[in-house]
C-alpha cells in the first residue's frame, strides 16, 4: 500500500470498457494493476459518469488514497469532439451521446464526490495512450513518436521529440485511422468503417471493428471450421479469433495476417505524414497477458514487412517498440497530463 501524498487520477472511457490510473508528483505510475469496467454506453451518460466514478473510488480506496489526495482528474475518451469537452459522433459508441458535455459532468461528479473543486481536463484516448507511451522510448532516446493502438478501433498519437503532443485545432490531429486504405492491395472486399464516412478507412482493416466483417469474407473459405456450427453472435466469434490464431487456427492467422499486413500500411503512412523516428504498437495485441509471444513475433514480421515496402524515408532508421504501460496507457497518459497541467 502506497503512503497517503498528491497523485493524478486518470480515466480511460474506451467504448467497450472504462478503466483507472494514477501517477505521483513525479509522473510515475501509482499502481500497475489494471482494473476496469464495463463501460455501458447503451444506458446513456450518467450510466457512464457513475461507472468512472465508482472506479476512480474503488481505485483509491485499493491504492491507499482518499479524495483529499487527488491533484487533479484526465479524462481519455475516443473523438471526435463537437468542442473541447462536448462529444462529436463516436464510431464505436451510440449516436445518443452525440452532443454531450462530458467533461462538465465529469467536473461536477468529482466535486461531489471530493467535496472541492478539482481540475480536470481531457484529450483523445490514441493521443494520451502516445503521451504515455512515448515518455518511456524517449528517455535516453529523444526523437519523435507515432504510436498505433489496435483495439475496438485503432487509436493513433503523433508525440513531437520533445514529449508534448499537438492535439490540433479540433482535438483530432494525428487521426490516421480514419484515413483510407490502400484497398487495391488487399485481397477483400472493402470494409465499412463505424465512423460513417465511405471512402474505406483503414480502422476496420487494423483492429476488432473490422473483425465480423473479415471472418464474413474469409469463413466461407474454411468449409470445415467449427465457427460455421457456432451459435455465438458475430461479435462473440470476432473476440474468439485471437485465442485461435494463437491456437495456429488456419482463418483466425489468415485474418490477423491482414490486419498486421493492413498496420504495416498505416506505420507507412504516418511515416509520410510525420517522419517519426520510433513506432510504438499498444493495445491488447502486445499484452503478453492476451498474446503469446509467438503470435507477436509473426504479427510484428507482417506488420514490419508491409512497413518496409511503402515508408518514404530509410526504413531501418525506423525504431519499433511494444508499448510497456499495456492497457493502462491511456489513463496514465490522462494523469499525466492533467499533472503537467497543473504544474507546467
Ligand atoms: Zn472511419
């Protein structure tokens, strides 16, 4: 248990679960423990204010910590966003929430539950994941950092070589997921994106929500395979496909070939668009806990090869590194930011 002092609270609202962080005046995690929740955006907002909330206490009551010790409060949360704080349409979440003040509710809800006001500020889940991330491979390296995170879509950051990130004008710089694919090199047809925008944005090809539409494509192909007789839904057969290629299943590989081949292309694109020196991958993909280390080694041999062949500059210049802070990037990098908020 850590002694009582000031720490930052980091929240990650993914679209599918919702988990929380800390970092002490230092910027140094609190805690590794990964604790999460289930998100619950189908019940509307307050659903998921009540959700942060009951896990930033149950966090602090597991860590040792009271409200009276919390600095301040980041939020990461998917964009796009209408205005700072206020949602756009989410790809992965319900268009209800369209229009909500998060960051209001938010604000209010910690008040309440401190008894003070506490500050608070938000950014983009991808680009917090990289602010995080990139404050590991920049110590004693420098050079600047693009960071893709396959997960229920495919969060991206751009963190320049001294540590800061530019979040744009509109929150949504660096938002290469919803850029289109190179199509033509791939062997399926083209994949709808959550977003809504039609000209085959790269996402679905790269993480799990592109995941029911490849095994609808490739299924057919495997006469044999036991999904044909599964009762599942197609998203409880999409989450299955990991496990099985981990497994050497022959469909579940051919997919997660694609989709490793498919980040190739978009580590090629933020390349042309940012020159970074180091790549970081995240999400569940290199948690050790959710992957072997085989399956990495062959995703990491796709995705490289793929890479290779359309970035604009030297490619073994390039530095690749697995994200270390696993699936507590996002909320880390949402306490760190709201601790250099408040202290500069
Ligand atoms: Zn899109």
């Amino acid at each position: 248990m850590n002694l009582p002092g000031k720490i930052y609270l980091g929240i990650d609202c993914g679209a599918t679960t919702s988990k929380v962080g800390a970092v002490d005046t230092d910027g140094e995690p609190v805690s590794p423990r990964l604790r999460q929740s289930s998100t619950r955006s189908t019940d509307g907002a307050q659903a998921i204010v009540d959700g942060w909330m009951r896990g930033a206490a149950d966090f602090l009551r597991a860590e040792g910590f009271r409200w009276s010790d919390v600095a301040g409060v980041g939020l990461a949360i998917p964009g796009p966003y209408l205005d700072y704080g206020v949602l756009g349409k989410m790809p992965n979440m319900p268009e209800s929430l369209k229009g909500w003040h998060f960051l209001d509710d938010l604000t209010d809800a910690v008040a309440e539950a401190a008894g003070r006001t506490i500050p608070t500020v938000t950014a983009n889940d991808g680009q917090l994941a990289g602010f995080a991330e990139a404050r590991v491979v920049q110590a004693g390296h420098g050079g600047s950092v693009f960071m893709l995170s396959p997960g229920s879509g495919l969060g991206c950051a751009y963190v320049r070589a001294d540590g800061q990130f530019d979040p744009g004008d509109n929150h949504a710089a660096a938002c290469l997921c919803h850029l289109p694919a190179p199509v033509e090199l791939f062997d399926v047809p083209p994949l709808q994106c959550g977003c809504g925008y039609d000209w085959n944005c790269i996402e679905p090809y790269t993480s799990l929500s592109g995941l029911p539409q490849l095994l609808r494509h490739y299924l057919p192909r495997y006469p044999e395979h036991p999904l044909h007789r599964s009762s599942a839904t197609d998203k409880e057969k999409a989450l299955s496909l990991r496990g099985l290629a981990q497994e050497g299943d022959a469909l579940a590989r051919e997919i997660f070939d694609l989709q490793a081949t498919a980040l190739g292309y978009a580590i090629a694109m933020a390349n042309r668009a940012y020159d970074p020196t180091h790549i970081i991958i995240g999400g569940g993909i290199v948690d050790p806990e959710a992957t072997t280390e085989a399956f990495r080694i062959r995703y990491f041999k796709c995705m490289k090869e793929a890479a290779a062949k359309y970035v604009w500059t030297d490619f073994s210049k390039m530095r690749f590194h697995q994200a270390r802070l696993g699936e507590l990037s996002q909320a880390i990098g949402a306490a760190l930011l709201v601790r250099q908020s408040e202290t500069g």
